[in-house]
C-alpha cells in the first residue's frame, strides 16, 4: 500500500455522501439547463451563440455552487475540487437543445 | 426549498414569462409594421431575460439540498448528532442469541 | 450568410401539432414511470443454500477489500478457511453434482434456473414497457403528422441530415433547418429527461431506459450471471485471495492518535 492509498484507508471516503452530493448537482444542472434553453430561445440566439449560452450558463452555476452550496470548499463535499466545475456539464445538453427549439419557434410567431 | 429561494425562483419564471412574452408581441409587431424586419430583440427584453435566468440560476442553488461532507468520519458524526447512526445495528446487537438453536435450524435447512 | 426562403408557419401547426406531441410524450413518459413502477415484482426469496452460493463471492471480496481493518491473526484464518472452502466446494448448493464433476453434463441452461428465469422475465418487461409506447409514439406521428414542415431550428445541420430531419417533405432546396414532426418526436425523446426529474424525482424510469442509470442495478445486483461455473468462480476467488497481501491499518494507532491530539 502506498501513502496515498494507505490515507484513503485511514480516511475513508462515504460513499452515500458522494451520491447523495452527484445527485444534488445533477438535479440542479438539469433544472437550470432547461431554463437556459428558454432564455435562449427567447433571445432567438442561433447556432453557436446558443451553445455559447449553454456553457456559459452552466458556468455561472458552477460559480454559484462553488460559493453557495461548497461555499468555497470542493474537497469537503467531493473527491477532488474540479468535480463541481466539470461534473455533469453534458447531461442538461439535450433538455437545453429540446426548450430553446420550442422556444425559438414558439416567440418567433 | 427555502422561503427565500422558493421566492427567487418564482419571481424569476415571471420575469421569464414577461420578458418571452414581450419578445413574442415584438416579432408580430415586426411582421405587421414590415419596415426593418432583420431588428433584433430589444435590449430590455435581454436584459430581462438575462437578469430572469440569472435569478432562477441563484434560487435553484440556494434552495438545493445541503451537500454532505464527503469524508466519512465528519459524515457519520452528522448522522449521530441526528439519532441515526450508520452503526446503530452494531450497537444495538442482542445481549443474548440461543447459537445451538440457530445451527440446528441450519443443520435441518441443509438437509 | 445565406437567408432561407422564409416561411412562414401557421400558428395552428403551433397548437395542434407542437403541443400535442409535446404534452403525449409527457404523459406516456409519466405513465411509462408508473406502469415499470407497479410491474417490478419483488425478489423472489430463494433458499439457504442458494443465497450462500451465491454470497461467499462476495464474501471472500469483501475480505480482500476490508481485510485491512483486522488483526494479521484474525486475517490469516479467514484467508485459510476462505482459501480451503472454495477449493473444496463446501459452498456449492449442489454437492451431489459436485461429487460427480468429473462426468460430462450439459451446458446449463439459464432457463432452467429459477432466479434467471426471473432475471429474463424482468428484463423481458423493461424492454417491453420502453418498446411499445416508442413504436406507438412513432407511427402515430407518421400517420398523424407527417408531410409538412412544423419548426425550424435554431441551429444549422449539414445536409446529412436532411432526409431523416425532413421525411415526407418533397422539397430538395429547402434548408435543413426547417424540419418535420418526427425530429420534434426525437428532440423530445432525448430532451424531456429534465423534465421527468423534475416532475417525478431524479431515480424515475420515465426515460425508458434510455439512461445508464436505469441498467446499472440489474447488472451490479449480483455479478453473477446464471449459467456460469460458479466453482470456476470460487477457485479465481481463492487465488485472488491467495494473492492479498494484509496489512493492519491500527498498527501504528497510539502514535496517530497522540500527534492527532498533539501530546
């Protein structure tokens, strides 16, 4: 056992804790991705512009998150301090993709 | 949920609605008026759907479910303070347990 | 930038063919959550010997993972006793057939087992609750709603796309932003999963499946699949057992707890 795993070890890990924390930012991306994509339609933004949107969006959640739920502190609420910035950036794409459609069409009356 | 974020969040989708609203009654405004027809949405309705989208990125956060400390030892000191010890059933164990009934009821079962 | 011919949509296409879809898609994705919710029927209790089978695997891992946390003593005879027990197959449900391994059998079959019959009915059932109501959803929007044009993207496609995003609209020069209702149908079929966790909380099964999510519990259940050699099985498991090597994580406990307390 090396030093790294043998710290693991000494300090485990909950796994429930981590669970319970992916769910929470996968709950919060997935609300708010679908908001951006009508904020995004309503905008009538297209093409790159939009997708634009989407990361910079999901960007300004994972500011607040970082401030407001982690309140600056990753490592104590996930493996490793990148997970809040990087964690389940993808998983509202589709959900985006789907309100700005609607949305576009639907303000473009 | 809290009050305030239950608030933020509603304020914000009406922001929303007003501001999807405004821009939808100016494209039929555009369609009707047909002078300059490539204008793009007024920057009050950006503005406003900006601020929305922001306001309800904000209260989501803030009224999302507490994150719990992924080390386990701060983790299971959490669950102690609330009664509900992850060991509890260790430390509820019977005094007592009748081990010869138990094998012979193992015994018969691999029978 | 190159303008497309404008059109222009008639709003009732809006009302009469965005929304339905829309709100049907919705509803069979609601439906969809509650019909795998009251057909999951519960696991079957199995007997003694069969949960033990099945068990001492994850007995011996458990071993090898959380050895660290016993003394070397304690360690070595649950090694040894693990090690002897699998080699000898006292775990097996079977022990006539154990006996008589030496003979030719036939391959199992997994049918015949009970738990993976169960495992296939199961499966069987998940497949059809997602299957049925796409293959409705789908034909009822060819035969419904296809042959005109119902939005237009706001994000261009390369003309791959076009006969797909554009079935049943016999026009060659059309940008392929504009689109038919099957590529609504396929937008919400990828997008509406936000909207199930909103709607009916993030561990729904509206999604049909879709996700990765709503597989992984089948496969992670057991790690045992009917119909393998579980002896085959115990005898890796011994090796890997074999192979561990202990290490007692309380060794040096006094001086951590004294630097932790700083004495």
């Amino acid at each position: 056992m090396d030093e790294k795993e043998r710290k693991q070890a000494i300090y485990p890990l909950s796994t429930e804790s981590l669970q319970q924390n992916g769910k929470t930012v996968y709950y919060i991306r997935s609300v708010t991705s679908t908001i951006f994509g009508v904020s995004a339609g309503i905008l009538g933004l297209e093409s790159y512009y939009g997708f634009l949107f989407y990361f910079g969006g999901t960007a300004f959640v994972s500011l607040l998150m970082f401030l407001l739920l982690a309140r600056g502190q990753p490592t104590e609420y996930f493996t490793s301090a990148k997970d809040i910035w990087t964690g389940n950036t993808l998983a509202g794409l589709s959900s985006f993709v789907l309100t700005w459609t609607l949305f576009y069409g639907l303000v473009d009356a | 949920m809290s009050f305030v974020s239950t608030t933020v969040t509603v304020l914000s989708l009406l922001l929303l609605f007003h501001a999807g609203y405004s821009a939808y009654e100016f494209s039929h405004y555009l369609k009707h008026l047909t002078v300059n027809s490539d204008a793009t949405v007024p920057l009050d309705i950006i503005a406003e759907t900006i601020v929305a989208t922001a306001l309800f990125a904000f209260g989501q956060v803030l009224g999302a479910k507490q994150l719990e400390p992924v080390s386990f030892a701060k983790w299971a000191k959490g669950l102690e303070r609330e009664g509900k010890s992850p060991f509890a059933f260790l430390e509820r164990r019977p005094g007592y347990m009748n081990v010869t009934k138990l094998r012979d009821e193992y015994a018969s079962a691999k029978k | 930038m190159v303008t497309a011919p404008d059109l222009v949509l008639d709003p009732s296409l809006r009302d009469w063919v965005l929304f339905p879809i829309l709100l049907v898609m919705i509803l069979v994705g609601i439906l969809r959550h509650y019909i795998t919710l009251l057909l999951q029927s519960p696991p079957k209790q199995q007997d003694v010997l069969a949960i033990r089978e099945q068990q001492s695997l994850a007995r011996g891992a458990s071993l090898r993972s959380n050895g660290k946390v016993i003394p070397p003593s304690s360690f070595q005879s649950r090694k040894a006793y693990l090690i002897q027990s699998f080699k000898d197959g006292i775990f097996l449900k079977d022990q006539e057939a154990f006996k008589n391994k030496d003979e030719p059998k036939a391959p199992a079959n997994p049918l015949a087992e009970p738990g993976g019959m169960d495992q296939m009915i199961n499966m069987l059932k998940g497949n059809m609750v997602m299957i049925v109501p796409q293959t409705l959803l789908m034909s009822w929007i060819n035969f419904f709603f296809s042959g005109f044009i119902l939005m237009k993207l706001p994000f261009p496609l390369t003309i791959r796309f076009k006969s797909i995003l554009q079935s049943g609209v016999a026009t060659r020069d059309l940008d392929v932003r504009w689109v038919s209702s099957m590529s609504w149908y396929f937008l919400n079929l990828f997008g509406l999963r936000s909207v199930y966790d909103i709607l009916l909380g993030s561990n729904n099964s509206a999604g049909g499946g879709m996700d990765m999510a709503g597989m992984n519990p089948g496969m992670m259940a057991g790690g045992f699949q009917p119909g393998q050699d579980i002896y085959k099985l115990y005898l890796s498991e011994a090796e890997n057992i074999e192979l561990t090597t202990h290490e007692y994580l309380l060794e040096d406990i006094e001086d951590r707890i004294l630097e932790k307390y700083q004495l």
